[in-house]
C-alpha cells in the first residue's frame, strides 16, 4: 500500500483533494453554530404581500413606544370601486426562539367598516402588553436579514431552494422558514420581543 501511495502521489492529492475541500466547507459553516448561543429573542415580522381582497379599510402597523400598534381607517374610495383593491391587509408573523419555527399571527379585522372610527386599535393576543425593541441589532447580537438566493460554488451542483430570511451573527446564521406562499423580498422587520 506504501508503495502504491509512493509511487501514485499525483493520483492521491487529485482525488483526496475534493474531499479536503468539502470538508473545509463543511466545518467553515457549521462551526460558528458550535461557537456561537442560539437567538434568545422572538421576532416579530410584516408581509405586505397578500391576496388584494376589495375592501374599504387601510391596516397600520407599527412599533410605538416598545409596544405593537395595529391601527384600521375607513377609507372612501369617492365612487370608485376599483381602488378598493389597492389596500390588502398586512399579515403578522412571529419567529419563536424556543421551537425555531415561524407562525402568522392573526389580525382581527373590525367587522362593520361603517361605523369605525379613524385609527381604531386592534388587540393582537400574542402580543398584547409585551415589549417590542425596533433596534436591527438584537439584544443578543443576533440581525435579521433577507437576501436574494446565492447559489454559491455548491450551487453549481446542488440546486437548494432555502429561504432567505435568515438571522446572522458572528458568522452563524439562523434560517428562518416562512409560510408557503409569503417571499422572502416581501418580509419586513417589525422588532424583537424583549419582554
């Protein structure tokens, strides 16, 4: 066997070579994982992008003072049905940090559109009265972050179709799986809960 390890060094370097590569690849995007504490904190996203059901209602949401603010409007569309589907209701969706999964979270829209007044507030269960820091950063280091699908050297050969929202810090990276038809391009950061 030394012999032929002796006397075939060309043919051993070429075909232990890939090998050496893959490895290397492999180890440079799994340890960071090892090194680095998972995400402590839950996240809380908005998707603009929806079915564009005709409605006379415009849905806000937003981070005031720490907490979520859903907020509904009647709108007046003057005549003009056709505008009514320029609105679509924004979707929620919360990424829980213990089960490493992402769940939408119900709106409750107001039922009767006539009698509402501008700005009325909608309660949100999951997080009523619990804290909501906007910073990108996340308390623990940990920034969420979508990008376009990067095919990469293994790309070439392995046509993986991951999701592109991810969370990253210090060379980890958490990737977050969202619902079937929401796109990556169409989640918006809304904040991390902190309390």
């Amino acid at each position: 066997m030394a012999k032929f390890l002796r006397d075939n060094v060309a043919i051993v370097v070429g075909a232990a070579l890939p090998v050496v590569v893959v490895l290397f690849f492999v180890l440079a995007t799994q340890l960071p994982k090892a090194y680095v504490a998972p995400p402590q904190h839950d996240l809380v996203m908005l998707s603009q992008n929806g079915p564009y059901p005709a409605r006379q209602l415009r849905v806000e949401v937003r981070v005031e003072d720490g907490l979520l603010r859903v907020r509904a409007y009647k709108l007046d569309y003057a005549g003009s049905p056709a505008l009514a589907y320029a609105e679509i209701v924004p979707r929620l969706f919360l990424w829980s940090h213990a089960t490493h999964s992402v769940r939408e979270l119900e709106i409750d829209l107001p039922e009767d559109v006539d009698s509402l007044t501008a700005g009325t507030e909608i309660v949100v269960p999951e997080l009523a009265g619990r804290r909501l820091s906007p910073d990108v950063l996340a308390p623990d280091g940990y920034r969420f972050r979508t990008a376009p699908y990067d095919r990469g050297i293994f790309g070439l050969f392995f046509d993986r179709r991951g999701p592109r929202t991810q969370l990253q810090k210090d060379g980890s990276v958490e990737q977050l799986e969202l619902p079937d038809q929401v796109p990556y391009w169409g989640v918006q950061f809304l904040g991390w809960v902190v309390e």
